[in-house]
C-alpha cells in the first residue's frame, strides 16, 4: 500500500505544476496586448511632452524672423534704391547694410526686389551663387508681399539648393508700392537637434510633402498621394524638387486619445511608431512625433516575465504544501501502524523513521531553495519598480514648469498690449520679469534633485511676505481664469525665516494650485491664508473649501507618484517635492481637514535667530536668489 500512496503524491504534484505551468502562459498570451498598448500609450504621453518642446522651438522662430522684413522695409535707403537702381554706389551700400542684417539676425538671406521680381541688392552678393538680377516673381512670398500683406513660403532654395522659411514685406514709398524685401532663415539646425534623441520628427505641409525630418531620407517624400492640381501648383512655384517626390508608405491606425500607431517603410524597411501631432495654423505646418515601439515590446516582454515567474512561484509554493501534507499523512499513518505493531515491529518502525527524517532534511533544502529564489524575484521586481520610475520623472518637469510658465504668458501678453498703447516703462516693467522667470524657471529645475537627496545648498534669511507676495503674483492668472480669490492680510513688519526664496515659492504656489485643483468644480472658489507670527518660527495655513483628504489618505500624500487627481492632470510629484524642501529647512509640513470642510496645510518654518546678522529685505532677497 506504501509504494501506491507514494505514487499517488507525485502524480497530484505533477499536476498542480502542470496547471500553473499552462495557466501562467495562457495569462501571457492574454495579457501581452494589453501589457503592449499600455507601455505604447505611455511611451506616446511622454513623446507628446517632447513635441510640445519641439513645436515651442519651431514656433519661436517663426515669431523672430516674421516682423524683421517689415522693420527693414521701412529703412529709407531701400526707397532711394528702388527709385534709382542703377546707382552703383546706392546699390553697394545697400548690399553691405544687408549683409550685414543677415549676420546680425543670423538669418540666410535678405535680399530686394523690384515690382518685377528682379533681385536688385541682397545679403550674399560677395557668394558665387548670389541673387543678383535673378527674378523671383514665381515664389508666393513675393505675390502676397506685392499685394500689400506679409509673404510666407517654404521651399527648397532655386538659387542656393538649401531648405529655407521665406518672409516678404513691400517696400512702400507714399501710398505706393515700390518692392519687395524678403528674409529667409534655413531648418537644418533644427534637424541637427533632432537627430540625437530616440525619436523621429517629421513636418509636412498641407500636401503632405516632408519638407523637415530628422531622417535625411525622408526629405521631399509624400504622406499621401499628390493630385495633379498639387503637382501643377509645386511646379509652378518651383518648391519643391519634382524628382524627389517619392511615397512614403505609411500606415496609420488609431492607439488612444490623440494618439496613433505609425508603421513606415522605407527601403525595404518596415518600422512601427507610436505618433502623436500638433498643427501650426499659421504656418500650416504638421508637426509629428515617432517614437519607436521597441522600447515598448522590450517593456511587455520584461512585465510578462514578472509576471509568469509570480504564476510559477505561487504554483512551486502550492505543489510543495501539497507534497509536504501529504508525506505528513504517510508519516502519521506509518507511526499508527508502528504503534499498532509495537511489539513486533521496533526495527521496521525505526527504518520508517529514518526514512522520514531524510525526507524531512530534503524538505528543509528545498524550502531554502525556494526562499532563495523567492528573494532574487523580489530583487528583480523592486530593480523593475525603480527602472519605470526613472522613466516617469521626465513627465514631472512640465508639472513644476506650469506655474512660471503662466506667470510668463501672463506678463507676455499685458506686454504686448503695453506696446499697443506706446506705455514702454510698463513694458519693460514686463519684460523684466519675465527674464526674472526664466531664472526662477532655471532654479526650479535645478531644485527637483531634491526629490531624490538633499541638495548641498544652505538655507540663508530670507523675507517670508516678500515671498508670499511674489506667488501670488504667479497664480495670479490662474486665480483671474478661476474667478477665485485669495483671503490673506498681510503683515505689518516683514518676517524673516530661515529658507530659499526660490524653493520656498515653489512650494506656496504648490499649495495655491492644488487648492483651486481641489474646488474646480466651484463657481467661485475661495482660498484663506493665514500666518501665525511667534517667538522661534511661523506658520503659514492655506485653507480650502473643497471636499477635505480622505480618511486613508493622509500617511500617502506626500508620498512620491501618489495623487488622487484623474489620469493626465497630475503626476503626484508636487506635494512630496515641497515636503522635502521645507524639510531641508529644518522646518514642517502637514495636512488635517477643517472641521466646516476643506483641506488644511500648515507650513512651519524657523525664523531668524537673534544672533544671526540682522539684514534689510532687498539684501535678504538678494542673497537667497
């Protein structure tokens, strides 16, 4: 019977293994595509951040170059010039003065035509292929500009062979419009830039004709089939090379939200993209995205890897408890029939002891065994946990940029509105403080380290009001948009405490955006700020009147990646950042919930010591930035 019950434990063992052996691969086969789509949508999200960068680039290049053809026409030489262009010494002085712009702007050409298109002075007279006397009649920039509005065209060079953004302006002298003047700046820096990351940019035009690409290769290629009108109008505008107008085979299929999957091939090369893509309405330019799904799949195969050797470590841990009860049950059996047969059988009944306890020390192995291997997955698992985190950080840079980017928009557009009214002061006023955002801007970047070590900077005096004053005026906007308002007196005296002006700001706007976050459901949200002043520190409160934090929530939420906010508003970075920062200066940060509702965050600072060096506001100010 003995022999029998043995056999029968290993074929129930064989079985239990076999099932999760099946059952771990039936998981993979049901779970890859999913596992796929989801490391595909987030490799999409953080190619859309860096389109977003690349589409910010491109666009302040436009902004620079389109009013410089205005400016230059309204120089009165360029006048005299068209009304007497066989003046040798007129035309010289006219060349030079170009030249010289061009360098200056760091712009390719600049060149004048007259009512007929005819080049008659320009920037590279001293080049062999200069644009003397060459008549660019044809090109769109020039009609438009003749016609008395701004010309805008891109196109590969006729004269020069370079890819290049034309702007035109007219020439006028009176009510009349004499010539044209054009300025034209080449993309290949851009291209350049691209080329180092592990991404494609590509920028087509209504045509779908890739005029800028960081594949050389694809320059000229088509994202769909031309039409004869198309041709015809390429043609005659001479933009593009005819010959080099080649399909590019491309096809796309939907992925998520403004995202889709891309697979090219090209020269006998079939690649598969995640794109996303943004639209320039006033250049009409399609700005898109590539991101290989390599990285994807390698991400899929490692998660499917996790994931089966979990099935197989649960299936190994239930074969073995299998196993070992039923070699328990012989055991007892055995000592029953020992007992029984006590008399008779002490020899028989030793063996069978022995016997168990071997088994019992080959148990013990393996169970170390199993441990052993148990602990190396759990090592692989949290080395896994860390490699995701890493790639998730670079998404948290657009979240500490937001609010110095609003307070820039914000100063940029009463800029331009100052201009309008010819108030320069105010202007300057602005464009000062933007300069002084970018630095902050500069300095939050920077200060992000924080999130992974204390930073080697000491924390110095510095004036808590002035600080308090200046992050206001930073969510400003955001409170304007909101139709929110801000409750707060502010002092009498100034108080210093002990901190960085730049960190400590960032942490007042943090708590400034999650509470309008936390009642953006509200027609008119309020938030209350208090500042309790007392002998060795202070205590700053900013007060909510949205739905409080959640009973479980507290020990999490100053944990790094945690938020309760919905999936693309927020990466949970903010407020263990700013714990971190404030206990870097010595001081504290805690939430509780106010008994007529809202959240409540206190923030307890130290304040100057009397036998530190007393200072006055601007020099505190001064040193802490």
């Amino acid at each position: 019977m003995e022999p029998l019950k043995t056999t029968r434990v290993k074929v129930t063992s064989s079985i239990i293994l076999s099932v999760f052996v099946v059952g771990s691969f039936l998981v993979a086969l049901i779970a890859a595509p999913l596992l796929e789509r989801y490391f595909q949508i987030q490799a999409g999200l953080r190619g859309k951040d860096t389109l977003q960068l690349t589409v910010a680039g491109l666009t302040g290049a436009l902004h620079r170059y389109e009013p410089l053809p205005s400016l230059i026409a309204e120089k009165a030489i360029l006048v005299e010039l068209l009304n007497a262009p066989d003046n040798e010494a007129l035309v010289e002085a006219v060349n030079e003065d170009l030249r010289l712009a061009a360098f200056r702007l760091k712009a390719s050409d600049i060149y004048i035509m007259d009512v007929t298109g005819t080049t008659i002075a320009t920037s590279n007279y001293k080049k062999e292929l200069s644009f003397l006397g060459r008549n660019f009649a044809y090109r769109p920039y020039f009609t438009q500009a003749l016609e008395g509005g701004t010309g805008r065209f891109f196109a590969l060079g006729s004269t020069s062979g370079e890819r290049g953004y034309f702007f035109g302006a007219p020439i006028e002298d009176g009510a009349r419009i004499i010539g044209v003047v054009a300025l034209k700046f080449t993309v290949d820096s851009f291209e350049e830039a691209w080329r180092s990351a592990d991404h494609q940019i590509i920028v087509s035009d209504l045509n779908g004709v890739v005029f800028m690409a960081s594949q050389p290769d694809w320059h000229f290629k088509t994202l769909r089939p031309l039409s004869r009108t198309d041709m015809l109008e390429i043609e005659t505008n001479r933009q593009y090379p005819k010959d080099q107008l080649m399909p590019l085979v491309n096809t796309m299929s939907p992925l998520d939200d403004g995202l889709d999957t891309v697979q090219i091939t090209d020269a006998g090369t079939t690649t598969n993209y995640v794109s996303s893509s943004i639209y320039l309405a006033n250049a009409a330019w399609n700005v898109r995205i590539l991101v290989p799904t390599t990285r994807a799949r390698t991400q899929m195969l490692a998660a499917l890897l996790i994931l089966v050797l979990a099935i197989m470590l649960i299936g190994l841990a239930f074969a073995f408890y299998i196993q070992r009860r039923a070699r328990l049950l012989e055991r007892l059996e055995t000592q029953q029939a020992a007992q029984e047969q006590l008399e008779t059988r002490v020899a028989e009944r030793t063996a069978d002891l022995n016997r168990t306890n071997e088994q019992l020390l080959e148990e013990v192995s393996e169970r170390k065994a199993a441990e052993n291997r148990l602990r190396r997955t759990q090592a692989e698992l949290v080395q896994a946990g860390k490699l995701a985190a890493l790639g998730q950080m670079s998404a948290a840079l657009s979240h500490e940029f937001n609010q110095p980017l609003a307070a820039v928009k914000s100063y940029a557009d009463n800029a331009v509105k100052l201009l309008d009214i010819g108030r320069t002061d105010e202007t300057r006023e602005n464009v000062t403080r933007i300069s002084e955002m970018a630095d902050r801007m500069a300095s939050i970047s920077k200060h992000l380290r924080n999130f992974a070590r204390r930073p080697g900077e000491k924390t110095r005096p510095v004036v808590l009001t002035q600080i308090i004053n200046d992050s206001r005026a930073l969510v400003q906007p955001r409170l304007k948009s909101a139709n929110a308002s801000l409750e707060f007196a502010i002092p009498d005296k100034d108080i210093q405490v002990l901190g960085g002006h730049i960190r400590l700001q960032q942490v007042i706007v943090n708590l400034f955006t999650n509470a309008l976050d936390a009642m953006k459901d509200q027609a008119h949200p309020v938030i209350d700020m208090t500042l309790e002043d007392q002998e060795t520190h202070c205590t700053l409160t900013v007060r909510d009147h949205g739905p409080g934090v959640l009973e479980g929530e507290f020990e999490k939420i100053f944990d790094p990646f945690y938020t309760t906010k919905q999936p693309g508003e927020g990466m949970g970075l903010g407020l263990s950042i700013s714990y971190n920062i404030i206990k870097d200066f010595g001081g504290d940060l805690r939430v509780t919930n106010h008994p007529d509702g809202g959240a409540v965050f206190e923030l307890t600072l130290r304040k100057v010591t009397e036998d530190q060096p007393a200072q006055t506001t601007k020099e505190l100010e001064t040193a802490a930035k």
